[in-house]
C-alpha cells in the first residue's frame, strides 16, 4: 500500500499560486459542464443507439472530463491521489457504491475512477446552468421522493450500473470521524436485492468542508487514497426475514461501525 505523504502547508506568498491554480481549476470545471452541456453531450445524447447506449456514452464522456478535473487539481498541487484498489471500481457492475464524505471532490473522484456509474442528485443542482445537461445527458437520479427514487435507483442498477450513495448525506462534520448514516443506501439496498460495495476515502489533511467555501483553497495539499473494502451481500440481511426496516437499521449500523474501525487506523 502506498503511503501518503503530508505536504507542507503553504504561507504568505507561496500561498498565491496554490490559490489560483485551484480557483482556476473550479473555473474551467464549470465552463467546461455548461459548454460540454450545450455541445458535445447532446450530440452524444442523440447519436443513434438504445436509450442505454447513449446514456452509457455520456457517463463514459463524463467520467473522463472528471478524470481531467482530478489530474488539474493535482497539477494545482490541491489534490494527490493514491486509488489503492480502485481497479475493483472499474469492474462492478450493478452494485451500490456507498461512500464516506470527507471534501466536496469526492463523488467527482468516484465517478473520474468508475466510468458506468449513477449517482442521486439533490434537487438543487438540476437548477444549477452548469450541471443540469451534464446530469440530465447522463442519467442521474434526482431526489424526489422515497417511493420515485427508489424506483429509478432499481432502474438503474438493473441495466447493470452502479450507484453512488454518501450515507452522510453531507460532508463530514470538522473533528468527526463520519456523521451519522442515514437509512437510505440500506433500504435501496434491501429492497433492490443489490450488495454494497464499500469505499474509503481517507484524507491527511484538512480541506474542502463542509465548514468551508469551494474558493478556501487549502494551503496544505490533501492526500486521498481510495480504498475498496469487502462487498457487504444484501442476501445476510433480507434473509433473516425479521422485517425490512429492522435489517435496514441493523445494515446502516454494520456500515457505520465498519467507517469509523476503517478510518480510526494510522495508515
């Protein structure tokens, strides 16, 4: 396993070129969605093929443009990535991705790794100039609802997709390990009949909170390594038939327990 490396916190005048070249790169990031929604992604959208076919193209499209974002931000010397096992996300199929929410980069990390994969959006974003082509040409789910939702997510992953989902619901709160799961990606779980593969991002520096604006560029460069832990199959839940709500609490507090044993080691 490689090892992350703590970089220096930058001060004063040093502190200019970092700021830039991050604040540069979130520029070119939305330029880059609100033109790549009016241009190329329509045209992807309706190049002949099956509604799946297109859609597999976006997300193949869009998953390289995030590719392209992360390898600006470690040229801005703002992110450094170290995908440990990352080559498992390039192979699922079908499966819900949940998450741990530590900077506001993560699902852009995920997705630039997993080039068929969805995600739930909230509500917000889809009004959002900058997103709403790049999210609508894709496929991604919005939140509007629990029975609507969890019919697109099992819409989803029966055409054999995975599924992004941050239990968090936010990122993690400063000076915690995680916040509290909530209920969500056990239920789309339970009642899509569908394992749970989990990631863990892991972070050596403090950057990109929840208690900070997107132009708070951090001074020190955050070292994320992405680490694919063992399926959790949804068939050792539902099985015991003791009542889907119940299995869905006991799943969500496995999933906890399991984030904060993985992400409480020095690694």
């Amino acid at each position: 396993m490689t090892e992350m490396h703590m970089a220096p916190r930058l001060q004063g005048i040093r502190y200019v070129p970092r700021w830039l070249g991050g604040v540069g790169c979130y520029i070119v990031f939305g330029l880059g969605g609100l033109l790549s929604s009016i241009t190329l992604l329509p045209v992807l959208r309706f190049w002949p093929g099956t509604r799946q076919q297109r859609i597999r193209r976006v997300r193949a499209v869009v998953s390289g443009m995030f590719r392209f974002f992360v390898s600006m931000l470690t040229w801005a010397g703002v992110l450094k990535l170290y995908p440990n096992n990352a080559a498992k996300l390039n192979q699922a199929t079908g499966q819900v991705i949940v998450a741990n929410h530590p900077t506001l980069i993560d699902v852009v990390v995920l997705i630039s790794l997993m080039p068929n994969v969805g995600c739930i959006v909230k509500q917000g974003l889809w009004r959002n100039p900058f997103m709403r082509g790049v999210l609508a040409s894709a496929g991604y789910i919005p939140n509007r609802g629990a029975e609507l939702l969890l019919q697109d997510c099992q819409q989803v992953l029966d055409t054999g997709t995975n599924l992004i989902i941050f239990p968090e619901g936010t990122r993690t709160l400063k000076g915690s390990i995680i916040n509290p799961f909530a209920r969500g990606a056990a239920n789309i779980a339970l009642r899509t009949h569908t394992d749970i593969t989990p990631v863990v991002l892991r972070t050596n520096a403090i950057g990109l909170t929840k208690q900070q604006a997107w132009y708070q560029i951090p001074r020190q460069t955050i070292g994320m390594r992405v680490e694919v832990g063992t399926k959790f199959a949804h068939i050792g839940y539902d099985a015991d038939n003791q009542g889907q709500a119940k299995m869905a609490r006991t799943l969500t507090r496995d999933l906890e327990h399991y984030y904060i044993q993985q992400l409480d080691k020095n690694l």
